[in-house]
C-alpha cells in the first residue's frame, strides 16, 4: 500500500443559493484541495447550510432530506470533476421510513458507498427524530481498508474497534459540535481511538456561527489527524492540526505501513492487546 495524502476541512458554514450555491462551494474547496490530496474529508452536516432559513429545526430536516439525493448527486459530479476520493461529510436521508444520518464516500468514478450513524445525539433523537443507522462498516481503497464514524460515534469505542478489527489503518470522523465542549469530547476520543488501536483518526468539523439556521446556528472545533502515541509517530500523537475555529484544510501524509510497524514493534502493542472478551466484573474490594 502506498501513502495516502489526506485533507481534513475546517468548513466554515455559509449561506448557499440552493443546491448549486452548495455544489459552488463544495467544488471551490474540492478545487483548493485536490492537487495536495488523495482523500478529501468535509464535516457532518455540512450541506444542512442549504436548507437555512426555515420556520423551524423540523422544517429544516424536512427540506433536507427531500432534497438529499440531488445533493448526492452532486457531491459525485465533484468528486469525478477532479478526480479524488470524497467524504463530504453527512446528510440526513429517508431510509426505509425513518430519517438517518449518513455519511457518503465517494470513489473520483463516482462509485458510491455509505457509513450510517449509529449513535445519536440527545439533538439528533430528542429533537430531530433521526434514528439510527446500520452499524459500523469499512470501505476498500487503493491504500486498504478505511473506517467512518460520524461524529458522535467515535465516541464509542466498539464502533472504531469494529472498524479496525475489519481491516481500518484510518477512521474519519466527519463532526458537528456547536460548543467547545462538544468538540473537545469529539477531539479526546478520536486521538484516544487513534492511540487504544494503533492507528489514524482524522476529524472534520463545521466552523462558525450561522443565524440563519436552526440546525447549524453555532459551530466549533478545528480540523485534525491524529495517529498512535508510540514510536515513530510525535510525542503527542497529533499528526497536523488546524486553530481552533479557523475554516480551511489541514493536510497528511499517511503511510499504512507505519501502522503495520507500530502494531508489531512498539513501545506497547494496544491494537494485539485489546481484550478479546468481556472482561471480567469488578471484586468489591475489602479493607484490612
């Protein structure tokens, strides 16, 4: 397997005329990226910012998912128009009867394939109605398997572990997170995935504040790849990291070899090592 060259984006919400507003700007970014990049990765609910202006949340979901597979469909035209791997983050799509979150991967032929949310927010199921998706799954690539988890997601670890354990070197989380707080808990688990499996876990989150929009009013947190803890990798696992809420691309290199080698040769093998059951239930421990 060869080294993979990854763009992450920060994607600042706008405020798009309709479906080819979005495609517009989809493209422009695409167009930035593509000659630094193999495989794109854009945030969780980027495209909800064409449906903006709504009476209400519930009216914005509506529109969206109405519209949902023409923006598809678009998303593809960008990915064959420059030739690159695309995970254009998430959308909310009708799937038999119910409304999941899911998340599109889209090959530069544009052959398609989809990684559903499983976990929801209290948003997401309190408010919204979307329910969850099928369950974890991997996608083949010229660089070998690689995993999705949607926001939320990777902060479970069976979801990652599921991944990996099929074959994932890579897990990209496409991510949606309107304080600080929910984009550190997004942050924290994806460089806690990265190190307990010994691989990489890239986050693309949504910038910005949006009056506008009902689902995407305000938007924090900042593009990442993160990597094992070990040798051959930096002291912290951080790869490359945007600032804080500041919109744009953060690129890597990515060897899959070098996950092969630390999974074999580090200073501690967390990927062998993960408990093959159930552990075992905690004693009540007794004072003497």
């Amino acid at each position: 397997m060869t080294t993979l060259r990854l763009g992450a984006l920060a994607w600042p919400v706008g405020r798009p005329a309709g479906i080819e507003g979005y495609a517009a700007r989809l493209d422009a970014f695409v167009a930035q990226a593509a000659p630094r990049a193999d495989l794109l990765l854009m945030p969780e609910y980027a495209p909800m910012e064409i449906v903006g202006g709504q009476a209400d949340e519930a009216a914005e979901l509506r529109a969206m998912v109405e519209i949902a597979p023409a923006v598809v469909e678009a998303m593809r035209g960008v990915a064959r128009r420059h030739g690159v791997w695309l995970a254009p983050g998430s959308l909310p799509m009708a799937a038999g009867g119910r409304v999941v979150n899911r998340a599109p991967l889209i090959a530069p032929d544009g052959r398609l394939a989809f990684q559903d949310k499983r976990m929801m927010t209290r948003f997401e199921a309190e408010r919204w109605g979307v329910s969850p998706g099928t369950g974890p799954a991997v996608f083949e690539t010229p660089w070998g398997r690689l995993g999705l988890s949607v926001c939320y997601d990777a902060e479970f670890p069976k979801h990652v572990r599921a991944q990996v354990e099929a074959g994932a070197w890579l897990v990209l989380v496409p991510a949606c997170t309107d304080s600080v707080q929910g984009f550190n808990r997004v942050r924290f688990s994806a460089q806690a995935r990265a190190l307990e499996n010994q691989c990489f876990v890239a986050v693309a989150p949504t910038v910005g504040l949006a009056p506008w929009s009902a689902a995407l009013d305000e938007n924090h947190g900042c593009a990442a790849i993160y990597g094992p803890v070990d040798r051959g990798f930096p002291e912290d696992g951080v790869i490359a990291q945007g600032a804080l809420d500041a919109p744009g691309w953060t690129f890597a290199a990515l060897d899959p070899a070098g996950i092969e080698r630390v999974r074999r040769e580090g200073a501690v093998l967390n990927h062998r090592d993960w408990p093959a059951g159930p552990l075992d239930a905690p004693l009540a421990a007794e004072f003497a």
